[in-house]
C-alpha cells in the first residue's frame, strides 16, 4: 500500500477525510453549491459502469435469440421482466419511456452501489500507486471510486426524474391543470397562498428526498466501511475480518435495496404526475 | 457533500443512457419476449388442437370398429340363416326324393305281384286241368269245365 493509506491508523481523521476527498478538476468546492469544480473520478466511474451497461445491452440486443435464450440475454430477459412487472402494477398505461427510465435506473444505481462492496482502500490505493509512479505527491492525489457517495450523482438523477414529473404533469394535466394544481391543491380554493406553499414543497420534497435517500445510505455504508478499515492494526485484525464480513452482508442487501427503491419510486411519481386533474 | 458541475456531466450521461437502453435494450427484448410469448400461445393451441382432433379420430374409428363388428355379425347370421334354410330345403327334397322312389318302387311292386298274380292264374288253370286229368286218368276237356276252372282262377 502507500503512504497515504498505510499509516491510517496513526491519523484516523485524516484517513477518513483524505478517502472521502473526490479527485477534482477546479479545486476542492469552497460552497456547498461550486459549479467551478468537476469530480473527475465520480464522472470517470459513472462513465465507465454506463458504458458497461450500455455495451452489454448492446450485445444482447443484437444477438437477440427468442427460441434460445442464452447466458446474459437470460439475465437481461429476467430483469426487463421485473421492470416492465413494476411499471404495469403501479403504472398501467404506461408511456413508452418509463420502463427503459426504470431499468435504466436500476441497473445504473446497482452498479454504482455495487463499488461499495470493493473494498475501500483497493481502488484509491490502486491510483494513487500510478499517480505516484508518474511522480504525483501521494497525499494529494485522491479518489473515491462510488458515484452515488457524491451528491451530484444522485441529484442528476433525481433532477431527470422531476424534469419527467414536470413533464408527464404538463402533457396530461395541460399547463393551466398543472397550475390549477398547484392553486388549488389540497385545501380548496379558499387557501392559494398556502396550496402554492404546500404543493411546491411537496413537488420539491420529491426529488430532494430521491436523491438524499440514495446518498444517505451509499455515504453512510461508506463511512462504515472505512470505520471499520481502521481495525487494521495487529490485535484488531480479526475484529475487522468479522466486522467487515458483516457490515459487506448487510450492505450487498442495501445495494439492490437501494436501487429498487429509486426506481420503484420514479414509477409511483411518474405514475401520479400522468393521472388527470383530479377534484379536490 | 457538495453540488459541483459534475451534476451536468452525470445528468448528460444518465440521459444518453435511458436513450441508448431504450433503444438498444428494453423495445428489441421486450419484443422478442411479447414474441416468443406469442408463438408458445399459438403451440399451446395447435397441440391442444391436435389432441381434439386424435380424440375425435378416435371416436370415430370406435365407431367404425363397432359399425363394422354390426354388420359381421349379422352377415354371419344371415349366413347362419341361409344356411340352415339350405338345409331345411335340402331335407325337404330328400325327402320328396325319397318318398317318390319308394311310390315308384311300390308301383312297380304292385305291378309284379299283379303280374305273378297273372302268370299263376294263367298256369292255375292248366295245372288244375293237369292234375285232375292226372286224378281222373283221362283227358280232361279243358274248354268244357271252362266256367269251373275261370271260377278257380278269380279266386286265386
């Protein structure tokens, strides 16, 4: 390993923060809101798991065998089958983008999440190691290889799926529907002031809670995992061992937890975004 | 923790992403699947066909064997029948054959005995003549005791 990660017990604080830093191009943010800085490693990973995904699909749907289906076609038949279940019980009528957005969803977040489960030092060691090779100072190169610990990645999500929202409100509801919904929305037309208030929040608590669920959770097994990265020395090695058998358990049931949520989620408001005006 | 503009470059991938699956994935399979879904409906309904129609061939040749076992039967009993009415006749004509020899014979019969009968009556005459002659020791006229002697004849 090198010297970044190898005295991590002799500075646990700064282990964690150097691991938890993004390789960036601009800097590191000064706000909570830069857009001056550009995660290059979030990008790299999502780039690389999308152009997987994509080649894969690619693949199998070129060869399609409808009498003889074989290996990774099953896999992919199996999961189409899934999705396209989900979209019809909660979704039925469903427009032509929503099961391509769904599994696409699912598969992307699985992916991302599944970075999790490598184990925390393997990648970030991995390129510090040839950043160093080319001459780089190891304390300063950084990398944190799952995409869904950063929050740009799962609010890009989740700002697509509103985008829909707004979309799948106006095309069924019309723009004076979607107003008259945000007007007059769930204390008649006696409270506009407080339905705008209402109704906007609702709409916004969409989104927001989208995306923070699925950071949450990923940012949240990450820490744990690098928690418990720092049982490495002598006597606490067994302890890590189980620990961190239990902690990947867990986790490898969160991971695909976490992406059926999102995706299941994106149908319900997408589902509730094409029902018609409705009285209140 | 923070938004940077890594959010457009991920926001841009994910959307050429649900696109390129759209395209490239979820429509090629979900048709294939509809397909083969399809066409194992259409098996199921030509088997299920099949297996009517073998019943109805069934019933039918059933039917045919049973037709066939009828019309067996009754032509073995008709040919019974025949057969014992050939008999019947059979016997019926032996019979008559039978009955119409034995009238010829008896006719015949008849008519040897009444020709014996004839022929003795014929010599009954000239035996008696001979006899009495012999008795008598003369001649005896056979014309003159024509009237005795035709009396011995008729009852012989």
């Amino acid at each position: 390993m090198s010297e970044a990660n190898a005295p991590a017990i002799s500075n646990p604080v700064e282990y964690i923060q150097h691991h938890l830093t993004n390789a960036s191009l601009g800097g590191h943010p000064k706000a909570l809101v830069d857009f001056d800085v550009f995660f290059i490693d979030t990008f790299l990973v999502t780039v690389i798991l999308a152009s997987l995904i994509a080649f894969v699909s690619w693949r199998v749907g070129k060869n399609l065998d409808a009498d003889n289906p074989t290996g990774m076609q099953n896999v992919l038949e199996t999961i189409v089958e899934f999705v396209n279940q989900q979209v019809k019980d909660i979704f039925p009528n469903a427009d032509r983008l929503i099961g391509p957005l769904a599994i696409t969803i699912f598969m992307i977040v699985f992916l991302m999440n599944l970075m999790d489960i490598i184990p925390v030092d393997l990648l970030p060691g991995l390129v510090t190691g040839v950043a160093s090779a080319f001459g780089a100072d190891p304390h300063h190169v950084y990398f944190k290889a799952v995409p869904t610990t950063n929050l740009d990645t799962t609010f890009a999500l989740a700002i697509i799926v509103f985008g829909l929202i707004v979309f799948y409100n106006i095309k069924n509801k019309g723009v004076v529907g979607y107003a008259k919904m945000f007007l007059f929305h769930p204390f008649g037309k006696f409270a506009i002031p407080v339905n705008v208030i209402m109704t906007a929040i609702e709409e916004l608590a969409k989104p927001v809670s989208l995306g923070l669920r699925l950071f949450g959770n990923m940012f949240a097994g990450e820490l744990l995992f690098l928690l418990i990265a720092l049982l490495g020395f002598a006597w606490a090695i067994p302890g890590q061992i189980i620990l961190g058998m239990l902690w990947s358990i867990f986790h490898l049931l969160v991971i695909p937890l976490q992406a059926f949520i999102f995706m299941l989620l994106t149908i319900v408001y997408l589902s509730l975004a094409s029902q018609g005006v409705d009285e209140h | 923790m923070n938004i940077t503009a890594t959010l457009f470059g991920q926001v841009l991938v994910f959307t050429f992403l649900i696109l390129f699956m759209k395209r490239f994935l979820w429509e090629p399979v979900l048709t294939a699947m509809e397909d083969r879904k399809a066409r194992i409906a259409e098996g199921l309904a030509a088997s299920e066909k099949g297996a009517e129609d073998a019943k109805i061939a069934e019933e039918e040749a059933a039917k045919t064997i049973s037709e066939a076992k009828a019309q067996a039967a009754e032509i073995v009993a008709q040919g019974k029948a025949r057969e014992s009415q050939m008999l019947e006749e059979a016997k019926g004509k032996a019979i008559e054959e039978a009955s119409r020899v034995k009238a010829a014979a008896d006719a015949e019969l008849e008519q040897e005995i009444i020709r014996a009968k004839d022929g003795l009556r014929a010599q009954v005459s000239e035996l008696a003549v001979a006899g009495a002659s012999k008795i008598l020791g003369k001649e005896i006229d056979a014309k003159a005791h024509k009237s005795v002697l035709d009396d011995l004849v008729s009852k012989i």
